[in-house]
C-alpha cells in the first residue's frame, strides 16, 4: 500500500466557513490489496484521526478483450466479476458506516472495459 491518499478533495462550505475534506482511494481490480483497502488504507491509514470525514473507496474494473495476455495483471482479477466486486464493496461502505459512526464511506466500481 501507498503512502500518500490518492486523491484528496477539500473544499469550503460558504455558509458555515468549514472546510470539508473527502479522501479518494483508487484500485484496479488486479490489485491485491483492493478487498482490505477500505478499512486498512482509506480508513485505517488516511482518515483514522484525520479531517477527512468522508471517503471513496474507487475500484477501476478493467476486463478488455484486447488486454496483453502476456501482462500478469490480467489474471489476478481479486473477484470473479464485477458484480461481486460490487456488492462486496457496498457491504464494506455499509459496515464501515454503521463502526465509524462519524465518517461517510462510499465504494463505487466504475466499469472501464473498452
């Protein structure tokens, strides 16, 4: 895992001069790491005792035809599908919501086969 968040979003809500922070944690979906992410990096590792109050766990479901068969990548896909990544994730961000009462976690899996 990283050091650094991935992305990180601040911005100022103008009514009450508070500055909202959201940390975004991208995965591809070969990525090893991708079904801990959300609790040991995003959570754990970049908002645990931060300012960041919310978070997005981004998983990026490549799965082409045209994918070198010769790049390892392509057959550490951590799930089967991108269903179950899916509905994997979304049980993660529910759980998560329910322990860290004060943080709002996302999953979203954004589909990129071309």
């Amino acid at each position: 895992p990283g050091f650094r968040t991935d992305i990180w979003v601040q911005t100022i809500n103008k009514k009450t001069d508070e500055t909202i922070t959201l940390c975004i944690e991208v995965k591809g979906n070969w990525n090893y790491t991708a079904k801990k992410s959300m609790n040991n990096q995003l959570i754990g590792k970049y908002m645990a005792g931060g300012t960041a109050k919310a978070g997005i766990l981004l998983l990026a479901w490549f799965d082409c035809k045209d994918w070198d068969k010769e790049d390892k990548s392509k057959n550490k896909t951590v799930w089967p599908d991108i269903s179950t990544a899916e509905a994997e994730l979304e049980k993660q961000a529910i759980e998560a919501n329910i322990q860290y009462e004060d943080l709002t976690i996302s999953a979203i899996v954004i589909n990129c086969e071309m």
